[in-house]
C-alpha cells in the first residue's frame, strides 16, 4: 500500500510583537502644550491670510504664504500625533489579504497634505486694481465723469471708479503679466497727467496700476468740444456728397433723359433738402469759428498778463475760411435753381454744372480736412 499523504494545515500566524515605545525627550503633556502653542501660531496665520486676503491675492506669490501656514499646522500635527498620542498603523494579515488601518490624527495628517497642496496652487486669474491718489481731488465725481476703457489682450473692459479712487478688472489672465494694454480716459473734466487721453502700460506683476489725473482747463474743455463739433461737420459734409451722388445728380440726369413737372419736382425736393442740411453745416461752421476767436483772445489776454509768449491756437482756420466760403458758394448755388415749372434743357445743364464743380471742390476740402481732424 501507497503511503497516505499528509495534506497541508494552515498554520496560524504568530502575533506580531509590538515594537518598544520611542522614547521622548519629554512627556506627552509637554508635546501637547507645544502643539497647543503651534496650533495658536497657524490661527494667527490664518487670520493675517484672511485679513489681508485682497493685498496677498494682487502678489504674484501669494500661493507661498500658504505653505507658511501648510508647514506650521504640519509641525502642530505631528507634535500631537508622535508626541501626545502616540499614533501609530497596525498591520495585519490573512492569506494574501492586507489591510492598513490609520489612526484619527494619521487622517488629520493627510488632510493637512492634501490641502496644502489645493491651496497652494497659483492662480490661473487675478483682479488688476486701477488706482488714484489717495488725496485726489477727483473724488466727488468719479463716478459721474471717469470711465476708463482698458483694451486687454484678446478684450476690452469698461470700468469707473468709486469713492475710494479704485476700479478693478475681476478676472486678467496670470499669464498677461508683462503684456501692453491700453488705457483710454473717458472724461469732460480730466486727462492724464502727460496731457494724453490713451497711454499704453505693461501689466504689472503686482496687480496694481497707479493713474494721476489733472484737471482741463476752460479752454481745453472748448476746444474738445470744436473737435466734435468739426468731426460732425466732416461726417455732415461728407452725407450730403453721397446723397448727391445718390439722389440729386440721378433726379437731374432723370429729368434730361425724360423732362415732366413731377422729374422737376423730384429734382428741387432733393435741392430743398441739401440746402437745409447746408444751413446746419454753416451753423456748426459758425460755433467753431467764434469759439475758436473766443479760445484764442483769452491766449492773448493770459499772455499779456503773465507777460508769457502767446499760445497759438492749433487748428484748421484756413480750412474752416475756405470751407465757410465753399458752402455759402452752394448755397447760393441751390438759391438759383430755375424756378419755372418746366425749365429748358440748357438751364438745368448749366446749374447742374455749376453743381458739379462746387461739388469736386467740396470732396477735395473734405479730404484735406480728414487728413487733419485735429482743432
């Protein structure tokens, strides 16, 4: 007979020894008051961090004061966890089952790990602080008169200030630091202190932009008020030519391809309404010429003064003479349109050439003015 074989028995694992304590440079009630005197230091921490959370967050750094405080409660855990408590892991095994158990304070200890590492993460946005002086004498009417328009790359902002003389941008890329925008000043009552309305600024790294703005004077408020003037009047003149292309020049050629009375009438409407958008063009003409004349006394007269040189207003009062002289010329133009009901061919060829004239005189002003809009 075969030998029995003697099958295999599961052979019980012997009980793990516990190794000996650690021994301590000092008790547990030492550790704990030192974990105690840590913990209090992280509050404080904390608490600076929050305090001064607007100043942090504008600091390109602002993720390292959070290890500051990572490394703080690190030290106040393990003071609590090896010293006080004496945490530890047990580890146990069945077969090839294993198993780790941790402690309440191993927890807290991992906790701390794995939010240090969330908190301390740098921004990916930061708001960019526009400031003024504290002492500015802006403030009653920041909010009525200031808007600054800020082209950032890729987008453009809108923002006031409020009483405090800030305005901030929410939300600027952390990867723009270094990177030009341009700040364009919206005001009636001031500018910058470099006498510009549009400066271009690097993005600071510490997220906060100083602005010094200065008063307009009387006449640089008038003279900003001509240059719109002046710009509408371009922006006039040049409407009134395309409307001639568009609608007096075809009614004319209309009513020599096929004269009838309702052709004529077609012809004088348009006429009629030309010489109305020409009565205001002479009108906006006339305030610029005489608060051009007003600006430029009051130069004289601060000059005389001050016994200072005389200040020459810049502007275009040659252009403004001629065009001033062009318009009364149409004027009179379109105040000798034929008046009978049903003019003879070689009276509206005439006048239409007459027109015609003033009106490549009148394109030529016109481009010599858009070269220079400056008042």
């Amino acid at each position: 007979m075969m030998p029995d074989i003697a099958q295999d028995k599961e052979v019980p694992l012997e009980k793990p020894v516990p190794p000996p304590p650690i021994e301590q440079p000092i008790g547990a009630i030492g550790y704990a008051v030192l974990g105690f005197l840590n913990l209090f230091v992280a509050i404080a921490i904390a608490i600076g961090i929050f305090y001064a959370g607007r100043q942090l967050t504008a600091q390109p750094t602002m993720h390292l004061f959070n290890y500051v405080l990572l490394a703080v409660l690190g030290i106040t855990t393990a003071l609590f966890l090896f010293g006080a408590m004496r945490s530890g892991a047990a580890l146990t095994s069945k077969k090839l089952d294993t198993s780790v158990e941790l402690g309440g304070p191993v927890v807290v200890a991992v906790l701390v790990v794995v939010g240090g590492y969330y908190f301390t993460k740098a921004p990916s946005v930061v708001p960019l602080t526009f400031q003024l002086p504290p002492d500015s004498a802006l403030t009653p009417n920041l909010s009525s008169d200031v808007k600054l328009v800020v082209d950032l790359p890729g987008r453009r902002e809108t923002l006031t200030f409020n009483s405090n003389g800030e305005g901030t941008i929410q939300q600027v890329s952390y990867g723009d630091v270094g990177r030009l925008m341009q700040i364009t000043l919206q005001s009636n009552e001031y500018k910058f202190e470099n006498n510009q309305r549009t400066v271009d600024v690097p993005i600071p790294d510490n997220w906060k932009v100083p602005l010094t703005l200065i008063h307009i004077s009387e006449d640089e408020r008038k003279q900003q008020k001509l240059k719109a003037i002046y710009l509408q009047l371009i922006e006039d003149i040049n409407l009134e030519l395309v409307r001639k292309d568009a609608m007096l020049f075809p009614a004319i050629e209309d009513y020599l391809n096929h004269p009838s009375v309702q052709g004529w009438e077609r012809v004088k409407v348009a006429a009629g309404d030309s010489e109305r958008r020409i009565n205001a063009s002479l009108d906006k003409e006339l305030e610029i010429r005489s608060e051009s004349e007003l600006i430029e006394s009051r130069r004289r007269m601060a000059a005389s003064i001050n016994d200072a040189p005389e200040v020459k207003l810049q502007g275009h009062q040659p252009v403004l003479n001629d065009l001033f002289q062009q318009h009364r010329q149409r004027a009179d133009i379109l105040e000798n349109i034929p008046t009978v009901i049903l003019p003879s061919r070689e009276q509206v060829i005439m006048w239409r050439d007459q027109m015609k004239i003033h009106y490549l005189e009148m394109k030529d002003m016109v481009r010599s003015m858009t070269d220079k809009p400056e008042i």
